[in-house]
C-alpha cells in the first residue's frame, strides 16, 4: 500500500471520530469518493491502526442504524423546499 493511501485513511480515519461525520461528508471534504472512504475505513484502517478502526467501526454502526431516519428527513426537506418555492412561483405569477 502507497504511503499516501495510508495517511489518508488515518487522516479520514482521525476526521471521523472527532466530527462523526457521514461517509458522504467525509468523502467531499476529502475530494474522494463514498467508496473510497468506506474501503479506507473498512478494509485499509484494520490493518494500519485496529484501535482507530475500532472506533470508527461504531461510528459507522450508529450511522447505518439511524440511516432510514436520516433519509425520511432529507426527502422531507427536500419536498418543503419544493412546495414553498412553487408558491412563489404562482404568486408571483398573480
């Protein structure tokens, strides 16, 4: 495995334990991909740090159980804005 491959999957590694962030947020910080980040976290952390995987492997664990919440919200979000900015439209439009 490439030295940089290795710093960053601790950098990622580091940056998720400390913000809790998602594997999507992580992913656009980084300039990497959701895949990336996830076989980073996964695969490569095991084996360069197991105690920092460890912690990392829950973070994911509570992500993947409220994830059927966190996607009922952003679908929620998302029509609100829709509707309010169809208002505007036809108001506008009278």
């Amino acid at each position: 495995m490439h030295d940089y491959i290795k710093e960053r999957t601790i950098k990622i590694g580091r940056c998720i334990v400390e913000t809790k962030h998602t594997v999507r947020t992580i992913a656009k910080e980084f300039g990497v991909s959701k895949s990336t980040v996830h076989k980073d976290l996964t695969e490569r952390l095991p084996e360069i740090n197991p105690d920092l995987a460890d912690q990392v492997k829950h973070i994911l664990e509570y992500h993947k159980s409220i994830r059927h919440l966190r996607g009922g919200e952003a679908t929620k979000i998302k029509y609100k804005k829709d509707t309010s900015s169809k208002r505007e439209v036809i108001s506008a439009a009278n």
